[in-house]
C-alpha cells in the first residue's frame, strides 16, 4: 500500500513554509517604518474597515502562519488521526490518504499565500482587491471538495 507523500505534497509543502519565511522577514523588515495604526480588518469587497496599533496588526499574519505550519505541516505524516480514514475499505484507502494529504499541503500553502498579500496590501494602507478573498474562499472551498470525492468516489 502506497501511502507516502508525493513531490506536490513536498512542493507544496516547501512553498507553504517560503511563504511563511517571507512573511516574516518582510514584518521583521518593515516594521520600525510602519505608521502606529494599520488597517486590521478587510470586509469581503477587500474595503478597510477596521484600524489597530501595528503592534498586533503586523505580526498577526506570521503568527498564525507559524500555528498553521506548527499544526497542518506535520499532521500530513500522521493519517491515522485523521477522521476521513476511518471505515475506509482497504482498497481505497492509499487514494484517500494521498488526496487528503495533497489537500492539507494545498490548504496550508493557500493559507499562508493569503496571509502575506493581505499583509502586503496592510503595509501598504491600500484596500486589498475584492477578487482575493473570494478566490481563496474558493480555492479552500475546491481542495475540500477535492477531498471529499476522492473519499467518497467508488
């Protein structure tokens, strides 16, 4: 039974983890220039509506990157505390533990692209375009349903 991870699980990986770094870097870089109030909430159209002292604002993002890294990175190695192998026939199970995989990996690396262009755009005091949100939304919203047919799928 063929359960390892694939190289888009390790690229996807990789990149999820470059992200992050940059992230990072760029707050650690940036922030003694950055004005005392930054924008902290976007609503779904990419508008500002929220202001905060940049202490919190800017190291939101690489924070919970480094949760999400800390929780998703390592959990791909681990399927059997994932709730989607369970009662699965054995023939089926190799595609799901490598679907459900892929998928973490992607959903990881979505995330954290997501979390350093909203804080590029939040640097920038700009809005953030209104098709980002809606296209992360919607790439989350496709790797889940990615996962569930590979699950369920005959």
């Amino acid at each position: 039974m063929n359960t390892k991870p694939r190289i888009v699980d390790y690229v996807l990986l990789g990149l999820a983890v470059l992200c992050f770094l940059f992230t990072l870097i760029f707050v650690i870089v940036k922030y003694p220039s950055l004005p005392d109030l930054l924008p902290s909430h976007y609503n779904f159209r990419g508008e500002i509506d929220g202001w905060s002292a940049k202490s919190g604002v800017a190291f939101f993002p690489p924070i919970i990157g480094f949760i999400m890294l800390a929780i998703l990175g390592p959990i791909q190695f681990f399927p059997q505390v994932w709730n989607n192998t369970q009662g699965v026939p054995a023939y089926k199970l190799p595609r799901v533990i490598r679907s459900t995989r892929t998928g973490l990996c992607a959903m990881l690396f979505l995330s954290e692209l997501f979390f350093l262009l909203v804080l590029v755009y939040t640097v920038r005091l700009s809005p953030l375009p209104g098709f980002v949100t809606a296209l992360y939304m919607g790439a989350l919203m496709a790797d889940i349903v990615y996962i569930f047919v590979q699950t369920f799928r005959k």
